[in-house]
C-alpha cells in the first residue's frame, strides 16, 4: 500500500531554525517522493518502507529536543500527483 505523510515539526525554543532544517535534511536522505511548503513536508512511498524510516527519522528529531511537537498525518494512499482545481 502506497502512502501519502505530511509532518510539521516544531521545536520549542528559540534556536528552532537549525533543527527543523536538519530534520527536512534527514527527511531528504530516505530517497522517498517528497515535498516541501514553509508550514509542513510531504513524504510519499510504501507504507512498509516509508514507515520505519519515518520512526527512526523522527525519533532522532525529538530525542535531540527537550520540548518539541512533531504533527503528523497519514493519508491511505499516494497523492504526490494532486493539483487544487480552485
């Protein structure tokens, strides 16, 4: 089954910058369909390979906070293709 994710981290201090680019840097190193927007990055593939890559990736990420949020949202299928239509 292939997957659509959207994920929006957000580091809670006032360093942020840096570890949010390094976060979408390791998100860039999957070899996965991706897509990037200031507010959040899309990533898309194979549920069975895109999933432990995003545990470990994510993982990392908060493991190097004190305090951060990490939203994600999983879509049951690709939408790497979608245009708006409005």
């Amino acid at each position: 089954m292939n997957i659509s994710v959207e994920l929006t981290f957000t580091p809670l201090h006032d360093q942020y910058r840096d570890r949010i680019k390094n976060f979408i840097l390791d998100l860039r190193s999957g070899g996965f369909t991706i897509s990037e927007t200031p507010l959040s990055t899309q990533l898309y593939g194979s549920y069975d390979s895109l999933m432990p890559f995003l545990m470990k990736t994510i993982k990392t990420a908060l493991g190097n906070e004190e305090k951060g949020i990490m939203h994600l949202k999983i879509y049951n299928s690709d939408r790497s293709s979608y245009v708006s239509d409005f």
